[in-house]
C-alpha cells in the first residue's frame, strides 16, 4: 500500500483485493450500499462495527470454556496449563476484582 494515498479511490479498491471471509462481504455491501461515496475510511469505520476486540470478555470467557491441556494434539503439560489458565484468569478479572 506503500505510495497509494488512503484518501484515494485506489487505497479502497486495495483493501478489497487484500479482504477474504466475512470481511470481504462487508466490503462489497458497503460499496453496494454508498456507491460513490465510499471510501477507505468510511469503510474502516464500517469495518470496525463488526470487529470483536481480541481482549473482548466474551472471546476470554469463550477460551476459558474451551480449555484443555492438549493444544495441536499434544499435550502441554499441566504446569503449563495451570499457567495459562491462571494468566487467562487475570484477563478476565476487572477493576473491582469481580470476574
């Protein structure tokens, strides 16, 4: 993206051609949707509506239910787990001390 301005109509075309998944449908409603009017950053705002922080509750709580000792197959030994669990503990724990 190096020499394209973000402002310009090729930084958004850009963006479409880097975009798989779900977010790749986003970007076609969203040219759909403000026809000439679109651009990059109306997209990214667009975007950033349907994004799910990685330090989101609610993607710990999800990993803290689906925990196990086996990562890849392997197991990880339980020192390691317990570690792991513990640092995912302190994520979830807020200001007040509440979980």
């Amino acid at each position: 993206m190096k020499g394209i301005r973000l402002e310009s109509k090729e930084a958004l075309d850009f963006i479409g051609f880097k975009l798989q998944g779900s977010a790749l449908t986003t970007y076609n409603h969203h040219l759909i949707k403000e026809k000439d009017k679109a651009s990059f950053f109306s997209f990214m705002l667009v975007l950033r509506e349907f994004l799910i922080p990685s330090t989101s509750k609610d993607l710990l709580w999800k990993e803290w239910e689906a925990a196990t000792p086996h990562k890849d197959g392997r197991h990880m030994g339980i020192k390691t787990f317990a570690n792991w669990l513990e640092e995912l503990q302190i994520k979830l724990i807020d200001k007040d001390g509440n979980q």
